[in-house]
C-alpha cells in the first residue's frame, strides 16, 4: 500500500513534492534516497502535470524507482511529467492526459492504457508487453528501443512514432492508425514505414547484409513436409526431417495433430509459399488433402512430391491434383528402412529437377 503522507503531499501540491524529491531522495543534496511509494495509490483524476516521479540515481547497481505498482491514475493530468523508470505495471491509466509525458525506461507491463493522450510522449526502452494502448493516440511518440510484446494497440493511432530497435511481438493492431513510423535513428537519414509488424523486417533488410543471405538460404533449402502426427507416423516424418538435415535443407514439420490459434490453411499456405519443395505423406491421410487443395492450384512453381506407404489407398483428389505438372507421381515405399534408403533418389532428386524446371528464366542484359 501508499505510504500516505508521500501521497497526501504529491495530491496537495505537485510543486512541494518536487521540491520535497529534491530534498529528500538525492545523496548529493543529503537525502536518504528513500523510495517513494505509491504502490496501490488512489490518484484518479489527480492534476501531477510535471510532477517529478522519477529515478533517484544512487550508482548503476542501485537505482530507486517511483514505485506505482497498480495505482489507480484514471483520468489523470500527467501531461509533461518525469516518470523515468517508474514502476507502473498493472496500473490503471485510462483516459489519462499524458501529453509529453517522459515514461523512458519505465515498466508499464499490463497497465491499462486506454484511451491515453500520448502525444509527443517519450516511452524509448519503456516496457509494454500485456499492457492495454487500444484507442490511444501515439502521435510523434518516441517508442526507440521499447519492448512491445502481446501489446493491445487496436484502434491506436501510432502516426510518426519514432520505432527504431523496438521488439514487438504478436502486438495487437486491428484498425490501428500506422502511418509514417520512423525505423531509422535520430542522427540517420529518416525512413519510414506504415506497419510496425514489419519496421523491424525493413531496418534488418536494408541495414543488415546477412539478411539477403537468409532470405536466399530460406528460398532456396525450406522443404516442408505434410502428414500426420499419430505414434506411428511421426517417426516416419521425424526420419524424413533428420535425413533431409543431413543434406543440408532446412525442414519444417507442421503438426496437424496440435490444435493451433491461426487457421491451419492459412498457416501451412504461408509455411508453402517460403519452401523450395514440399513432401508430403498420404498415408493414413486426414487434414492433408485439404491443404493440397490450397497448395497446389495456387502455387504454381512449387514441387509437391508425394509419398505413400504400401498398403494405403490414395485418396481420389490426388489424381486431379496430379493433372498439375508441379505434382510430382506418388512414391510408393515398404516401410521406413526402404524410404530412408532411397529417399535421395526416389524422392529429393525428383523434387529438386521438377524446382529447377520451375524456376522463371533469369533476364539476361542484351550486348551492346
């Protein structure tokens, strides 16, 4: 809980309490370099326009944070105040007035932000991760370097937010305003993007030249292999995956089995439109013939090489499937010794020729 007489003070008179800080909590001017507390404090509605909340700097290894673990700051005036490193996770700052506020470094893990102003607000290295922004206004916020993971932004309007180094991970940005978000440096030439899910993807792709490497690597080794993730037949995809290793491709294994949050054809589409080849096991087939019926009409220069064991029946699809010249003949194999023995001739090899014939011809610059 808040200790009340630091909470009586900072409610009577934001300028007493700056001065207080001053006093109290700085070694260099005498103080104790004391916390303050405001831990669970009741500050709805409170006016701490440029109050002094932040770190007291005692060394590196000791810093003092205005702790506002799950303070109630709703409707809040906190409109160019310091908040640097403040603890403010879980806190309730909805409808808050946050104009220019400076929030660097602080922890707003899981606060509630609705609905927030915070234009011009300085959040660099802040930490956002589970913490509710959706319909609040960003406007020219300074995000460089904050930690954006499972952060709500929907409704959010994040026009030229400054976003370099920023991690932001399974954000939350439906009808979200992106326009102009800057991935460059202060002290750098500006660039700009409208998706903050892909200005990390851009900044890598032009600054990075290991990434042009990665995206040939991925292009050129992904194989994905399809079937199903029953006892039995996982080991048979397993021994696919690991000899497919062993000849250096980079396999991805998609497990039907496994319920998953995003819609399964659009994920195995994607996961298909990055690989060089796809394999895929009929046997025992189930959820498969309805992800070749997404693959293979609408990815044309992609090979499809399918495999069978002996003794299951293909399904009746397969045939039409068939009709496409990137849909390699089924291979039928006896079991996984056989497979594995002649997997580089009966089925890479195959796959690879039908890659290779698929491939749009290179332009050639005509002599001069």
């Amino acid at each position: 809980m808040a200790d009340q007489s630091h909470l009586l003070l900072l409610r009577t008179s934001v300028e007493d309490w700056n001065q207080w800080r001053k006093d109290r909590f700085y070694p260099r001017n005498g103080g104790d370099a004391t916390e303050p507390d405001l831990e669970e404090a009741d500050l709805h509605e409170a006016n701490l326009s440029k109050a002094n909340l932040y770190i007291a700097h005692l060394d590196e290894a000791n810093l003092k944070r205005a702790n506002l673990f799950q303070a109630n700051l709703h409707h809040a005036w906190l409109n160019g105040a310091d908040l640097e490193g403040a603890d403010l996770r879980g806190a309730d700052l909805s409808g808050a007035d946050l104009i220019g506020t400076y929030l660097k470094g602080a922890n707003l893990s899981g606060a509630n932000l609705r609905g927030v102003r915070l234009d011009g607000a300085v959040l660099s290295e802040a930490i956002l991760s589970g913490a509710d922004l959706s319909e609040a206004d960003l406007t020219d916020a300074d995000l460089e370097q904050s930690v954006c993971i499972e952060t709500n932004f929907s409704g959010a309007t994040l026009t030229g937010c400054h976003v370099y180094g920023i991690a932001c991970w399974d954000a939350i940005l439906e009808d979200a305003v992106q326009q102009s978000l800057c991935i460059t440096p202060y002290d750098e030439p500006e660039i700009t993007v409208d998706n903050l899910e892909v200005a990390q993807f851009i900044y890598l792709l032009l600054n990075n030249q290991k990434i042009r490497h990665v995206i040939d690597t991925i292009t050129s080794k992904v194989v994905l292999i399809l079937g199903r993730f029953t006892s039995e037949r996982k080991v048979i995809l397993d021994a696919v995956r690991d000899e497919l290793r062993t000849r250096d491709y980079l396999p991805i294994v998609f497990d039907f089995e496994k319920p998953s949050s995003r819609d399964l054809t659009e994920t195995v589409s994607t996961l298909a439109h990055m690989a060089r080849f796809v394999i895929a096991d009929l046997t025992d087939a189930k959820s498969i013939p309805q992800e070749l019926s997404v693959i293979v009409p609408t990815l044309p220069s992609l090979a499809v090489q399918p495999l069978i064991q002996d003794g299951d029946s293909e399904y009746a699809m397969i045939e039409h499937w068939q009709r496409y010249p990137w849909v390699l003949d089924t291979y039928h194999y006896q079991n996984l010794d056989s497979l594995l023995a002649n997997l580089k001739e009966a089925v890479i090899d195959p796959a690879e020729r039908r890659a290779n014939e698929l491939m749009p011809p290179q332009k050639t610059t005509p002599p001069t």
